[in-house]
C-alpha cells in the first residue's frame, strides 16, 4: 500500500473481529516502527505485549472511571481534560454517566494489546521549566506508536492510540512491575477492524496552517 494511502486511511480501530494478529505480523510491525525518530536516536521507547487475561480484567475499571469522567465532560460542553479551562463537572455527574460494560472491553479484549511506555531519563524534555503542562517529552515516544498503527494498517490490521491509563499510571506501573523513571504513555489495542474504513475527514489545511505568525494569512 503506498505511503499516502496509508497515512489517509488509517483510522481510529476500535473493535475487532476475533481474528488473531499472528506473531510473525506483530514482530514485523515493531520491526518498523521502531525507525521513528526519537531525541538523540535514543528510543527510549518499551513495549509490553499483554496477553494475562488477568491483568487485562484489571484494565477494565481503569478505562471505566477515566471514559466516564471524559464522558461527563463532553457532556456538560467541555474539552475533557484540558489544563487550560477549569472542568465544572463534578463526581456526582462522572457517576451518573450510563457507560456500557462493553466500551471498555471493546479496548481490553482486543487480539493484541500493547502498553507503551518511554524511559523518561533519556527524553530531552525542553519544556519541563514551562508553567504548563509538558508536552515535548511525546516527541520521543508517539512517532513511534503512531509508525505501530501505521504498519499495521498495511498488514490489513488497525488500531488506535489512547491514553486512558494515564490517571492511573501509579497503579498501572504496579501491576507490569515498571520502573519509575519510565511513564505510561499509551494503550494500542489492535486487531482486523470489524470495518475497514477509507474515508477520513479532516479539517482542510488552510484552517491550521498560517504564515509569518498565528494569526497570519492561511496556507493554501
């Protein structure tokens, strides 16, 4: 599949067929990914293929309390989790959001499972000293998780990029035994999509690239 196409199809994959990835196809996949960039060519990337059903039950509430709140937020108009507008949603209305059990399960019983994690004592985070939250330190790790969805979208496989152990990363690390300077920086469930899909909507260029300055004239 050439390039382009690759780029322009590969979708947020969120439920799956029961059709194992074989193993053969998820080492391939790594076996490419891992030639994204990183800071220093340091990869500090860490993949734990989950395969314990065990530690996969434990997930479930995990992504059940954080989609809840998320939920909680969209629906009183918020951008959820946000660092720069203060939510108003309180926990009375996270516990009242009606999440289906089979949203988290959709995630957790995926074929494959990979939790990516990132050596935080190899990334150059330029934006530590920011009174903000850090953002720069991903340039060091999602290249590398977006090339795994990539190629898998051209094995014929999908996926998608989340985030939902974040909140919970104490917990997560004390489940799969991982060291402290690593952090927890995304779930991939992947497997055949129950639909393939090729048309993705975009917002057009001209409404995020501007020239000379932010508020400059719109690329076209």
């Amino acid at each position: 599949m050439e390039l382009y196409e690759v780029m322009r199809t590969t979708f947020a994959a969120r439920q799956f067929t029961p059709e194992e990835v074989p193993n053969d196809v998820l080492a391939r996949i790594l076996d490419n990914a891992r030639f994204a960039p990183s800071g220093g060519n340091r990869q500090g990337w860490r993949v734990i293929v989950i395969r314990d059903q065990a530690k996969r039950e434990t997930l479930v509430p995990i992504v059940t309390s954080v989609m809840s709140r998320y939920r909680a937020q969209v629906n009183a108009g918020e951008n959820p989790f946000n660092t720069i507008n203060p939510s108003q949603v309180t926990q009375a209305d996270i516990d009242n959001v009606d999440l289906p059990p089979s949203y988290a399960r959709q995630f957790v019983d995926a074929p494959v499972l990979l939790l990516i994690l990132v050596d935080l004592s190899v990334v150059a985070s330029m934006d530590s000293e920011l009174a903000r939250v850090g953002v720069v330190s991903g340039g060091s790790i999602y290249p590398f998780a977006w090339n795994i969805l990539l190629a898998a979208r051209r094995e014929g496989y999908g996926g998608t990029l989340t985030t939902f152990l974040a909140p919970f990363e104490a917990d997560v690390k004390k489940l799969f035994n991982i060291p402290e300077r690593y952090a927890v920086s995304a779930l991939l469930p992947i497997g055949k999509p129950v639909k393939q899909l090729t048309k993705l909507r975009r917002n057009p260029v001209s409404s995020f690239a501007t020239i000379d300055s932010f508020d400059g004239e719109s690329f076209r």
